[in-house]
C-alpha cells in the first residue's frame, strides 16, 4: 500500500489503525491495519518505506483523518531472528496522529 492508497482507505474510513513499528537502529516502518490484515506503507518505486522518527511520519500523515495509532517496539530477539513484528509479546502504545494534541 503506498501513501495514496492509505489516504484514500482513511477518508473512506475502512483504516482500523496505523501501527508505526520502532526497529533495531533507528528506523521506523509504518503499516495500516485493515480488514484484519497487515498493509505495509511502500514508496513510489514499492519498497518499504522507512520513517526516521514519530515526528516524520506524522508530518507524512498530516492529511489523512484521525484514526487510532500506535507506536510499537519490536521484540529485539525477533528482530535479529528475522521474525516479523508482532510474533512474540511487544509493546504497543497509542500515541496521537498530531503533535501537541
């Protein structure tokens, strides 16, 4: 799913939420939850989109409605195992979709 089709998902209202994965090293991977699946955000040429910190995805996703999001730490030895996030307990904590609100 790239940044287009996640806009258009959220105004439809068909997002459950947005989950922005902290990984190992300081990068970020953002994925929408709909329709009780997984969609990772892509760039224009399809790869995954990495996101330096909470503060640019939000400006990333300025446009888009409110919807609930998380920011969520991976499970740092499923991390280094390869595993995807979420295979194991991890924490995951509702934060706002704007700053200062």
């Amino acid at each position: 799913m790239n940044l287009h089709d996640l806009s258009n998902h959220a105004h439809a209202g068909h997002i459950d939420e947005l989950n922005l994965i902290s990984m190992e090293g300081g990068i970020y991977l953002l994925e929408a939850q709909m329709d009780g699946r997984a969609h990772p955000l892509s760039d224009s040429r399809g790869a995954t989109l990495h996101l330096r910190s909470v503060e640019h995805a939000r400006d990333l996703l300025h446009e888009l409605p409110k919807v609930p999001f998380n920011l969520v730490h991976a499970v740092v030895h499923d991390e280094m195992c390869g595993m995807p996030a979420g295979s194991q307990d991890c924490l995951k904590v509702p934060i706002s979709l704007r700053s200062g609100w």
